[in-house]
C-alpha cells in the first residue's frame, strides 16, 4: 500500500534516521545536564532566588531530556514508516 | 610515465598513411583516443574538401536514423542500449548500411503515408456516420417545424432596420408570403462538420452574410476526433443549413469552405439515408481492420529497428568523424597518400605505433610512418588525469589552461582547496553531512555514472565528489579544532577552566572574569585539541575567536602566497629563465619576507613570549603584549617609541634590537621594488646591444643552450618601451598585491565567523522554540521543529554557506595563490577520440529531445 513517493520517502527516511541519532543524544545530554544547553532552558521569570533559579532549572533539563526522547520516538515511527514506503517505493 | 606535476610533453608528428589504410589507421587512432590532428587545410572550406562526400552521406545516415528514432519514440518502443561499442565499420560496409536505411526510411514513410491516407478515411466515413445520426434528429423535428419555419427563422421582435432584409428574389418572398408545401421543397439543405470552438463565428458569420435567410441547427458530437495530420484530438460539432435557393447556396458552401468545415452528401429522404448509414457502418469496420494491420506493420519495422538504432548510431559517428579527420589530412599526389600532421603526448608514441601497425594490418597496405617533428610553436598542454585528480584540474582549467609544461598547480589544490574551504566551513555536524553526502556519491560511483541524469546541477555534484568528500572530511576536522557541532561545543577531554567562586561572588558580579594565573581557575595545560569547551559559554568568545582566526587567516595566506612564490621558482628553472630568477623571484622572495612573513613571525613571538603564569615577568603579561597592527603599521612608517622606562615598565617592542631591525627590512623592502622594475629590462636591453655587436652568431649560440625538449621560442621582438612597460606593469601587481592579497586572506576568518554566528543564529532562533516549550507538549513541537531546523540547516548553512565559501576558496587559489606563477596561457590536448565525439553527440541529441 504506497502512499508516499520515491523522494518524498527517502527524505522523510533520512530526516528521521538523523533525528534519531541527534535527539537521543540530546536527551542523553539534558538527562546529564550538560551546561553547554545552558541558554536552552525554560526557566521562569519569577524564580531570581537561587534556590528556585537552580530548581527550575533542574526541572527543565530533566523536562528536555523527555521531550527529546519524545520527539526521538516520534521519529522512530516515522522512520518505520517512511522505511517502509522506501521498500515499497525502490524493491523491483 | 607523466608527471603530476607538469603537463605532458607533446610531439608534433607527421604521418605518412597509404591512402588503402587511412581509413582503418585513423579508426584505431579513433578508439586509443591520444592524437590531436591538426588542420592542413585551414583555407580550404568544408565544401571543397577531398572526402566531402562521404561525410555528406554520413549526415544523410543520421538524418534517416533520427527520424527513425523520433518515430520509434512516438510509438513510445524502449531503445535498448546495450552500452557495447562497435568498432567503426569498413568503408565498403557504409553502402549496406546506407541501403538498409534508405530501406527503412522508405518502408516507414510508405506505411506512414498510408496509415494517413486510411486514418482520414476513417475520419470522414465517422463524421459522416456522425451526420447521419444528428441529422436524423434534425429532420424527425423539422419535419413538424415546417410550416411555421418561417417565423421560426427570424427573431420576431427586431427593430425595423435590423430586420432580415429580403432579395428581391421572388421565390423568397414567394416562400415568405405564401408559404406551401410544394415550394417547401425547394429548401435546400448542407451537412456538415466543424470544429466545436467555431461554431459561434460561424453561425454570427452565416447569419450576417445571408442575411437571416438561413436555418442552422447544430449538434455536438461527443468522442473526440483524431486530426490524422496532427495526432491531436479534436472536438468537433455536426451542423445542418437549411436555406431556399441557388443563390444562397453558393454562399453557404463559400462561408463552409472559408470555416473549413467539412461537408458530406446527405439523402433527403430517410430510407436512403438509413441505407447509407448501414453502408457507411460496414466500411468503417472494414477499415478498422486493415488501419490496426498496418499499425502492426509500423509497430513491427519500428521494433526490429529499434533493437539496432544505437548501434547503427555510433557506427554512423564513428565514420563522420573519420571521414572529417582525413579532410584535414594533405594529399600526397605522387605517392598516392595522405599526410596528416597531429600532436601525440610521447610517452605514448609507441601505442600509436602499434595502434597504426593494426590498422595497416587489417587493410593490408604498406605500413604507415610516424615522423616526429621539431615545431616552432608551443604544443597543447596535457595533463593526464584520473577520476580522482579530475576534477581538480577542471577548477585549474577553468581559470586558464596552464602554458606548455608549466607548473601545474592542481596537485597542490588537491589539499589546500579543500583545507582552505574547510576553515570557512568549520563545523563539525555540517562537516559530517557534507561527508556523507560526497562518500555516498564515491561508494555509489558506477551505478551513479552509467545511470544518466539530465540535471546540470546533480552533474556538477556527481563531477566533484572527491572534492565534496575531502572539503567534508577537512571541515570535520576544522569543526573539532574549533569546537563547534551546530554552534554547540563538545567537551571530550574535560575543559581545563574551573569556576571556583562561591555563592555570593556569583550573586553579586554580573561578570566573572577567569584568571589563567590562578591555578584553581586554570589548569595551566591547554585543553587536548582545540578551543577550551568552556569558551562557548564566555560573553567574550567572539572576541577571543575573531583575533585567533584573523591571526592564523593571514598566517595560512601568507604560506600559501610563499608556497606560490617559490613554485615560480621550479618554473624559471625550468625554462631556463636565469634572469627572472635574478630579478624577479628573489627581490619578491625578499620582498614578501622583510614585511609579510617577518609580519607572521611578530604573531609567533606574540603567542609563545607573552602569557599569564606564576613566574611571568611583568614585562611578558598579557597587559604588555603589543598590538601587532599598530606595531607593523609603525614598522612601515619607521617610527620608533619610547624606551621602557625600567624592567618593571611595559615595553613596546618584543626583544632587543627590533627597532633596528625593523628598520633594515623595510629598507630591503623598499630597495627591491626599483630592483623589481628595471634590473630585467636593463639586462635584455644590454643583452641585445651585445648580440647587435656580436651579429648573428651570438643569436645561434644562444639558441644551442636552450635544452632540445623545450620548442624553440621564435626570437622576441626586444621593443624596450614594451618591456618597460610590462615590467612596470608587473611589479605594481606584486607589490600592491601582496598587501592586497594578504588582506583578502581576511575572507578566511570573516566568513569563518558568519558561519558559526549564523549556524548559532539558527539554533537559538528556531531549535530553542522547540527546547524551551514547557510540558509534554514540548515533545511534539520539538518533532516539528527540529525537521525545520534540519531543513533549515541543509539548505543554508550547508548548501548556501557551502556554496559562498567554496567561491571564496576558489577565488583565493584563482587570484590569490596562483598569480604568484602561474601563466595560463596553454591550450588544451583534444585528442581525436571516439569516445569523446560520442558523448559530445549524444548530449547534444539529449538537449534536443
């Protein structure tokens, strides 16, 4: 059952295999609260007492870390998906 | 065994062919592909040329073979291309093969003809099956309409003037006035067919030129129509034009005629006409029958040729572009041969004896002869190249073919275009995907070149994917030396900076400034490779990295410009140009190296005497490292400065003495300039007063010490206001340009920089939207987001940042590197060579389609 084209599949195919690899890296990376994400934060506006800055923040690396995991499982599907309509679209 | 690093020595030869085996010698000479002919005949027009008539004949080939290919594709039948090579065939085989064209071609024009002839037929027996139907309709309702169809005619609500105006013809009135059943008769009609998009004009037409004094009714007709002169298919309408007289109907048929409608007999009575429509029925099926035979017929001649046309193709070029060879040939009258003059690279002089012994073998004539010959003018320069060196030469090429035998810049470019690329490009995650892209293109190599693809752009990839593969793989590696993977820095090894300060001093500074002094700050050993990982979260990094690339911007372009210099070197050795080695190599040497390359050498002694330490004295602190700039700019002006006032003062110069020493090489700079401009035009110029007083024989002896592999240069016009002229010329080139030059080399650092602020531009701009969405929802946007930002990605950062710097890089080896030696002046080998002629006919073929 093909509903995708031959490009349109390897597109999607390549885009997920590389979102993959890069945001199961970046969630390992904000599990670990790699410093260099420092200015991807979200942190709140109201938390200036260090306590509740460091809280935030804390919170947020470990919220990250899921939402890239997320993002990456997503990708998985669509890789599956698209890998698939590759299959679909090049076997002869 | 030909040198990377020059270009080929090539032989002007002269050929002697037995006029038997000039055909099958140039064939081989054809299929080994390494012989540039020269053109004997140069005055001679393509007309008047010895074998004029056989490439006549050839072009006559290939006319029959492409209208055999065009109808081949009308009938959409695969060619096959088997990819095999037919060796060029035997003169005496033309005239088969000429005969079996000539055969074809009239076969298919025969049936085509015929298949014409039957399809218009076949159009007008269905138009006329078409009117019969409608018709039947028309008449079945006229047949009550009758008696009023007078009123019926005319609109009734007309103003006066507009009103049908009536001939004085009596039956016309006749028929208005007293209308019955018997004059009804005389109602004449027309049937016919028009095109659909006509029928409007054509009835405001008839209604306008007969003045109302006509009925039309119309139908369409549904199906399509097939236009057997076009193939297209058209819709078209059936009509009837019912009108009263002679007079009219002469009108009606011109009007007809004029719309090129098609009109067909039509019986008034209904039996005749059913007994038409049963006849018309029976031929239409007959002729259905024969029509698909002779599309078989087509179809069949059109796939057995079909199997062969490649083939034949190649055959037919093949023994054009023979016969076009031998027209350049002279025409030995008394020996019954033919002379041909061509450039053959030497070391491969005995496979074109071999090739000629082979060919003459196979005609069975006497032996052709290969003469080499001593030429006045230079020979074409040939490099031989590989898939890989390819296209590096290409780039070289583009700027200017190299002179004979001078050096050949390419082998150099192989590394440093793709390392001088590399600095502007240097991130590592946009390294790898540039990587990948160029090793999938080197590992898919064979099924990606047989596979033919008409894009220009994917052409131009494919061409440079060695050269895509090592840019990659050099800016993955400048990506590490800058610690850069999509503006993000990695840190391996452990950054050697620490943040030692407590809560308080945190709180209370807005900014920090890290001491390298202080060991619980700064390890004292630099981080392994590359820039300190913790740099990308300093707000001073961008300073700290425009002063560190513009440093090693000018130290890579002024090696590079050195490099180019001392090449020129190799190249009036060569040439045997002892005086260019005089005046101009070593006065530039001196030149670049008193004020650019002592420049490189203050930066040095910047980076290795001055730091931050324990033992530092204060003279060496980073507080009393001199501006390098302010400092070479004094050099130049010969200003001293005040001497430090104690030991413990800071110091304006780097170590004892620079004043004067500064002093000394801007006076050697300055001295080389007028050395530059007129030690060389005052040498020829004493030079040729000494032959005037030697006479000739001074000329002769000069011209014995000039190796024998080189040619002999004709002697030059010593004009000495030219010579002023272009040396003056030459030396304003050098010495603006080395300051201009070593300027540009500041593109390295400058497109360095937007390339990392902008590759950090689109992180914070459009990745962080998806990162610094809160909740669980963040985790769907950062699935869209992130395919934005990898588009994003590609298509600026890699794509047209990619693009931009390897411009630059391209412009720094063009004008920056190679101005320093490189003439340009050659031109190339083309060799006769089959393979060549065929690609070049077959895109041209490709372009057409």
């Amino acid at each position: 059952m093909k509903f995708c084209g031959p490009k349109l599949s390897l597109c999607c195919t390549i885009l997920s295999v590389w979102g993959i690899i890069q945001l199961g890296i970046m969630g390992i990376l904000f599990y670990i609260k790699s410093p260099a994400f420092l200015e991807d934060l979200f942190i709140p506006e109201n938390a200036t007492e260090p306590a509740a800055y460091i809280d935030a923040m804390e919170k947020s690396f470990s919220q990250i870390a899921l939402n890239c995991w997320i993002a990456t499982a997503l990708y998985g599907g669509t890789f599956v998906l698209s890998g698939w309509q590759m299959w679909l679209n090049f076997k002869k | 065994m030909g040198s990377l690093f020059r270009s080929e020595e090539v032989a002007l030869c002269q050929l002697f062919l037995q006029s038997e085996s000039a055909y099958t010698c140039v064939s081989e000479l054809g299929e080994l592909g390494l012989v540039q002919f020269r053109d004997l005949n140069p005055d001679v027009n393509a007309f008047q040329r010895k074998f004029v008539n056989e490439v006549r004949r050839c072009d006559e080939m290939e006319r029959k073979l492409r209208y055999l290919e065009r109808e081949i594709r009308r009938d959409a039948i695969p060619m096959q291309d088997t990819g095999d090579n037919p060796e060029a065939p035997m003169p005496r085989e033309m005239i088969d093969l000429e005969a079996n064209f000539e055969k074809l071609e009239n076969e298919l024009k025969e049936v085509n003809s015929n298949a014409e002839a039957l399809k218009r037929n076949y159009l007008e027996l269905t138009e006329l099956r078409h009117i019969l139907k409608k018709t039947q309709v028309f008449f079945d309702e006229e047949g009550h309409l009758w008696p009023w169809q007078a009123e019926a005619m005319y609109p009734p609500n007309l103003p006066p003037d507009q009103a049908p105006y009536f001939d004085d013809d009596d039956e016309t009135i006749n028929l208005l006035t007293d209308i019955s059943l018997h004059q009804l008769k005389h109602i004449g009609f027309v049937a016919g067919v028009i095109l659909r998009e006509r029928v409007a004009s054509f009835e405001r037409m008839l209604w306008r030129a007969c003045r109302g004094n006509v009925f039309l009714r119309q139908a369409q007709i549904e199906e399509p129509l097939e236009d057997p002169a076009t193939g297209e298919q058209v819709y078209k309408s059936v009509f009837i034009i019912f009108f009263q007289g002679e007079q009219l109907k002469l009108r009606v048929k011109k009007i007809c005629e004029g719309f090129r409608a098609t009109m067909y007999p039509c019986p008034e009575a209904p039996a005749d006409r059913r007994e038409m429509a049963m006849g018309v029925k029976t031929r239409l099926d007959d002729l259905n029958t024969v029509l698909s035979q002779t599309q078989d017929h087509r179809h069949r001649v059109l796939v057995s040729a079909a199997r062969n046309l490649r083939s034949w193709m190649l055959k037919v070029w093949k023994i054009k572009a023979i016969y076009h060879s031998l027209n350049m040939f002279n025409i030995d009258t008394i020996q019954n041969g033919l002379i041909a003059e061509c450039w053959i690279p030497v070391p491969d002089l005995e496979t074109v004896q071999l090739a000629l012994r082979r060919g003459t073998e196979k005609s069975g004539s006497l032996p052709a002869i290969l003469n080499r010959l001593s030429c006045v003018e230079s020979p074409p320069t040939f490099h031989r190249t590989n898939k890989f060196t390819r296209a590096f030469q290409g780039l070289i090429d583009s700027y200017g073919v190299a002179s004979y035998r001078e050096m050949n810049p390419a082998v150099y470019t192989i590394i440093t275009f793709p390392f001088l690329f590399a600095i502007m490009f240097g991130d590592l995650g946009h390294g790898i995907i540039m990587t990948l892209f160029g090793a999938w293109m080197v590992w898919k190599e064979k099924p990606l070149s047989v596979k033919k693809v008409d894009s220009e752009i994917w052409n131009i990839f494919f061409g440079g994917r060695y050269i895509i593969l090592l840019m990659g793989t050099f800016s993955m590696y400048t990506g590490i030396i800058y610690n850069d993977v999509f503006s993000k820095s990695l840190n391996l090894f452990g950054s050697s900076w620490h943040v030692p300060f407590n809560e308080s001093t945190i709180r209370d500074n807005r900014e920090i400034m890290l001491d390298p002094k202080q060991p619980d700050q700064y390890e004292g050993t630099p981080y392994p490779i590359g820039l300190d990982p913790l740099w990308q979260l300093a707000a001073n990094k961008i300073n700290f990295l425009n002063s560190y690339k513009m440093k090693i911007s000018i130290i890579f372009g002024i090696v590079h410009m050195m490099f180019g210099i001392i090449l020129s070197l190799w190249n009036h050795r060569f040439f045997n140009r002892r005086l260019n080695v005089l005046c101009e190599f070593i006065p530039q040497v001196l030149f670049m190296s008193c004020l650019f390359v002592y420049l490189t050498l203050l930066v040095f002694i910047k980076w290795v005497n001055y730091g931050a330490g324990e033992d530092v004295p204060l003279v060496l602190t980073p507080g009393c490292a001199p501006s390098i700039l302010i400092t070479f700019i004094n050099m130049v002006l010969m200003k001293g400065y005040e001497e430090a006032k104690g030991p413990n003062s800071c110091s304006a110069y780097m170590y004892d003495g620079q004043f004067y020493l500064q002093r000394m090489m801007v006076v050697v700079a300055v001295i080389c300039v007028p050395w530059m401009l007129v030690a060389k035009p005052y040498f020829l110029y004493r030079a040729s007063k000494q032959r005037a007083m030697l006479g000739t024989g001074g000329v002769e002896g000069a011209m014995e010490e000039t190796p024998s592999t080189m040619p002999v240069q004709p002697a030059e016009d010593h004009d000495m206001s030219e010579i002023l002229i272009h040396q003056g010329i030459h030396t304003i080139e050098f010495v603006l340009g080395s300051v201009s030059h070593t300027a540009s080399y500041l593109r390295l650092w400058a497109l360095s920089l937007a390339h990392a602020q902008l590759s950090e531009v689109l992180w914070g701009m459009v990745l962080r939207i998806g990162l610094s969405t809160a909740g669980t929802t963040g985790g769907f946007a950062m699935y869209f987001i992130f395919a934005a930002w990898a588009t994003l990605t590609v298509v600026i950062l890699v794509l047209m940042e990619g693009l931009s710097a390897f411009l630059h890089t391209l412009r720094l080896h063009w004008v920056e590197f190679q101005s320093k030696f490189y003439e340009g002046q050659g031109y190339a080998f083309v060799p006769f060579s089959f393979d060549s002629i065929l690609e070049a006919n077959e895109s041209t073929v490709t372009e057409a389609k």
